[in-house]
C-alpha cells in the first residue's frame, strides 16, 4: 500500500531527486528553502511503499488575490506508469481544501507534453490551467559535442556576435555578491520597459541567491565593457543541467552583443561541470514575429538546441470557488496576450 508522509532530510529528498529522470530545481530542497525564506508555507511529501521512497512532492501554499492555492512546480516526481501513485496523491490533496483552506492545486510536472499525459490528467479530475506555471515551452541545448562544434551548430549571427563582443573587449564574470542583485534588479527594470512583463523583486532575486550559492549550484554572469555592466544573468546549475533563469540588461551600447558572449561563457560553464544540457527556459510557443518575446526567442534559438514542451500546468479544483479564479485568470492572460 503507496503512502504519503512529511520528509525532513535533505540528504534523503536530494538523493531520490537527483537519482530520477524527472530532477530539476523547481523541486529541490533549495527551492522549497528560497520559498520558505519569503515567508511562504512549504510542503515536503514521500511516496512511501513498504518503506522505500518511491516519489517525491514540494508543494508551495500560495495566497494571492484571486484565491489561496497549493502549486506543485516541477512535480510531483512519481512514477506516472503507476495510477496509485497519481490517485494516492489526490487523495493527500484534498485533505488540505480542509486543513489549508485551499481552492485548488496547480503543478507543472516534468514530464514531456504527450496526449497521453494529458489523458492521465484529465481522467484524474484534472483540468488545463488558464495560467502558466513556469516556463513550459522551452529551448534546450545538448553538450555532447565539444565547444568547436557547438558553436560551428550555432546560427550563423550568432557565432559573429559572440567573436566581435571578444574582439571590442567585453568581459564576462562570474560572481555570488549579493550586491550585484542590484544590478540584476536595475537590468531586469529596464529590460521590463522594453518587453512589458511584471518584474521581479529585488529580495526575490536576493532570497533565490542565498538559497542555492551555498550548494554551489548558483552563479550570477556579468558582461562588462569598459566598465559598465551590460547584461547579467542567473544561471541555476541542478542535476543534468544549467538554466537561464532571470537575466536584466542594459539599454545603453545597444550595440556591443554583451549577452551573446554572456550566453556561451554560461554554456561553457555548464560543461566544465559535466552537465549534460544548457536550458535557456521559456520562449514563445509559435514564431509569430509580433510576439513580445519574438526576439528573445530568436536570441534563444541562434545558439543552436531543439523546442522541448513540458505538459502544462493542470489544475485540480477542491472548491466551487475555484471557477472564478479560473475566470478571472483566463481573462488577464487574454488581457496581457500571454
């Protein structure tokens, strides 16, 4: 018989995680430490069968305006071949609509966006979020290949970029000064008037540093030339692979691609570790060229890699009250175009 109980050793949750296919840091200890550091209330759920772990579940309680909800980033990281695994974490769900005083759950799990796993969702009482949960179209690239052929796979525009930023003299570094969030909050502010997303908090990018610099698996890149930081970028490092997470840049020297030579200096970290994929995370799910992220996207694809869709985030409603959230967040996605 599968069942669920609190896990509160690291060493024991980081040690199924990153032994399965499915590991990636929005399940991570460290993530769920970053969220309890912003006074959120976390949960850490086992898979249990006869003893032996067999899934694991982070669950983050969310109390926002348009409802108090439990999301599920990342996860759950189960064995998705197995209905009594999915069947037995509803039932733990929906004790907390009680205990929690919650709506619904959102996850997002890291499985691959298959009519099947759709199918496993929706005949579970599952319904496909009005809203995303993270990045779920995503551009990746393997670092099977050695640097001279990754970058002879690279778009041809970008190979140029990234030799004429060596040649002005742009210099990338690495840093964990929790002062340069700063500059990765005055970057992310003037990236924000250009392409029209909801920024971060500053303490958001701080609480993220401190939770993961500690394992080593967090470094902030800065591209500078002539002294002038031109663009800065979160790289995550987990299991099998980075992700560019946040990024900020300046409008100033438009002309100097900084951010290229940002990016491969970031890819060739990655191998340096042994990692086996850069994520450079979400880009648009079409090529429509008047798409606000139309040019990130392109700047994404230009290193070379493949699209890998996650399943999307799916809901599982506890209460009544959860089809006005779904309402309400249906019309703000059509609202902002998202």
């Amino acid at each position: 018989m599968l069942t669920i109980k609190p896990i509160e050793s690291k060493e024991v949750w980081e040690g199924f995680l990153l032994s399965s296919p499915q590991a990636n840091f929005l399940q991570s200890w460290n993530w769920g430490q970053f969220h309890q550091s912003l006074g959120k209330k976390i949960f850490r759920l086992g898979f249990y069968q006869s003893n032996q772990l067999q899934g694991i579940a982070l669950l983050i309680k969310v109390k926002a305006k348009r409802g108090t909800y439990l999301e599920c980033p990342g996860g759950p990281v189960i064995d998705w071949s197995q209905p009594a695994h999915l069947q037995t974490f509803i039932n733990h769900l929906k004790s907390f609509s009680q205990t929690e005083n919650i709506s619904f759950v959102r996850l997002r799990p890291n499985i691959l966006d298959a009519s099947e796993n759709r199918q496993i969702l929706k005949t579970s009482g599952f319904v496909k979020a009005s809203m995303h949960l993270h990045a779920e179209t995503t551009w990746v690239l393997d670092l099977d290949k050695s640097e001279e052929d990754l970058l002879k796979n690279m778009r041809k525009n970008t190979r140029y970029s990234i030799k004429k930023a060596q040649k002005l003299g742009v210099k990338v570094t690495q840093s964990l000064d929790e002062k340069d969030v700063d500059l990765l909050y005055q970057l992310q502010i003037e990236a924000v008037k250009r392409h029209k997303f909801v920024p971060f908090s500053k303490d958001y990018f701080l609480k993220q540093l401190q939770a993961f610099k500690s394992s080593n698996q967090i470094q902030l890149f800065k591209a500078s030339y002539k002294g002038q930081v031109l663009a800065i970028s979160f790289i995550i490092f987990y299991g099998h692979e980075a992700v560019y997470h946040y990024s900020g840049s300046s409008s100033q020297h438009r002309h100097i691609p900084a951010s290229y030579l940002l990016q491969w200096q970031a890819i060739k970290e990655a191998k340096h570790r042994g990692l086996k994929r850069y994520n450079f995370w979400g880009i648009t799910k079409t090529d429509n060229p008047k798409h606000r992220f139309a040019g990130v996207t392109l700047f994404k694809k230009g290193f070379g890699g493949h699209k890998l869709d996650y399943l999307p985030a799916h809901d599982l409603p506890l209460k009544s009250t959860y089809w006005l959230t779904y309402l309400f967040e249906a019309f703000r996605r059509k609202f902002r175009h998202l």
